[in-house]
C-alpha cells in the first residue's frame, strides 16, 4: 500500500453506513498526557476508526444477534479524548428508553454494533434523558460503567463534569483566535475499540467539500461560547493533510501521527483545552 505524507492527498475509500474506516499506519511516537496505545511486542498501534455519524443509526445487537436496540447518539468526553457512552435507544413497553453503553463492551459487527452484554443487563442499566432532560455527566457516565462492570476512566473529583453529543457537537462552527468564523465541526472519526477519539472532520467555509483531519488538542473550548477556536494561523492548517468529504481515507499514516505530535505538542489523541470564562483566555 503507498504512503502519503502530510502535504499529499490520500487515496480514497467510500464507505457504506457502519462500514469500518481506519487511519492503520502504526505510528510510533509516544506523548505522556495520552500515550498510544501498544500491541503485546511495545509497538505502538491503532485499531479501525469509524465515523461517529455512521455509528448513529446502526443496530445494537447481543452476541446472539438479538436485538437491543440502536444507537441513538454517542456521548463524548471532550478534555480527556475519549468516548464516553454509545447511547442506545430501545423500545421498553409503549416508550423508548435512552442507555449508555461503555465502548469497551461494543464492537462493530456486520451493519451492527454486537454488545457483550445480555437483554436482561441492558433492561437493568440507568437510563439517560426522559422527561428529566438532565445532562449525561462523568458521575452518570461512572454508574454505566460499574453498572457494566467496566473500569471507570475519570477521577471522582471531576465527576460532575457534563459530556457531549455528537449530535450536538456536530456542524458546531469554529473560529479563530480573533473570533473570525473557519468552517465547522463536520464529523468525528472514533477508535471505538480502544475508546478514543481519532480526530475531528473539519471543514472550511471556502471549500466545504474538502475535510481536515484536526486532532482535539489543537481546539480550544470555552462553555459558555457556542464554537471552537482553532489556534493555528490559516497556512499551518492549509499544511494538513485533507480528504474528500464524500471518500474518507481508510488509513492514517505515520507521517500525520507524527506531525500532529509535533505541530501542537501533544498526543493526537488528547483531548480539547477547556478554558472556563472567555475573559481568562491566554493571551
């Protein structure tokens, strides 16, 4: 298979709904804030990514193909760069109910999403939404993990912490330092077997059918202020690798890994830099 690097278009694969995309070149730099992960030999590896906007829709199955319901939506913790929860939507009685499922118990089937997980521990779970319309928080997201019997990945001091949908995040606009409008958050590319984010898809106003692989770490995140800043002058990102909005590539190369570490310093595979008050921005 050839290579790109980072200045070069990559060849193209389209996809079909829940159909696997990967960026598989094994990259080899390690970063201390979210290390890559590694294979049992120490070499650092990825597994496939799929596209957040083809996971919704998809049918959540058990192991012996029946039917839990389908992903209504996917909770994202944005600092730490990782998923948070598949959220499944079933039919329970006359209503549907919303839950949370960890990554870690999911993997992509043939057009489904397979659950290691039984009908009856699913009727079980916490639900999320309802009439309540609260927020899913880290502390909700803790309960789906134990109620699953998964690692919780966040400490108990940031439980209260609210996660993302996708479905609110997406087409989210992005601007620069100076507030000046860029584009949009298009799509999220998702390591769902190892629970992190990829990449955001962003596309620019002056060509919305070209997308740039932009890694969370390069975005800046203030909650009170509806988009994302993009810290870096205009020709540094025209410097990123893009792709067809409509043939996303099916693998990352080592060449990009390696320049995202080194352009923003940091894995790319962390998450956004939250800044609580727009008035306390770094200069």
């Amino acid at each position: 298979m050839k290579r790109f690097n980072v200045l070069s278009i990559v060849v193209m694969v389209t996809l079909t709904c829940c159909a696997t995309v990967a960026w598989g070149q094994q990259p080899e730099v390690q970063s201390t804030d979210n290390p890559l992960p590694a294979n049992a030999s120490g070499e650092p590896e990825l597994g496939a990514i799929q596209r957040a906007s083809y996971l919704i829709g998809c049918e959540v199955t058990d192991s012996g193909h029946e039917s839990l319901g389908r992903v209504a939506d996917i909770a994202l913790d944005l600092p730490s760069g990782r998923i948070a929860a598949l959220i499944v939507e079933r039919q329970d009685g006359e209503k549907k109910v919303r839950i949370p499922l960890p990554p870690s118990i999911a993997r992509l089937g043939v057009m489904t999403v397979v659950a290691d997980v039984t009908p009856e521990k699913l009727r079980q779970a916490p639900t999320f939404g309802g009439e309540s319309g609260q927020p899913l928080t880290r502390a909700g997201g803790a309960k789906i993990f134990k109620h699953f019997e998964q690692p919780v990945p966040w400490k108990k001091e940031q439980a209260e912490r609210p996660l993302a949908l996708v479905s609110q995040i997406r087409e989210l606009p992005i601007a620069n330092a100076a507030g000046k409008r860029l584009g949009r958050i298009d799509d999220f590319a998702l390591l769902l077997d190892k629970g992190l984010i990829g990449y955001a898809a962003v596309s620019v106003d002056e060509d919305a059918a070209q997308l740039f692989p932009v890694p969370l770490s390069a975005f800046v995140v203030t909650p009170e202020v509806e988009h994302w800043v993009l810290e870096l002058p205009k020709d540094i990102l025209a410097q990123t690798p893009r792709f067809n909005a409509n043939a996303w590539p099916d693998k990352i190369d080592r060449a990009w890994v390696e320049y995202v570490h080194v352009r923003y310093g940091r894995s790319p595979f962390a998450g956004v830099r939250e800044v609580l008050h727009a008035e306390n921005r770094d200069p």
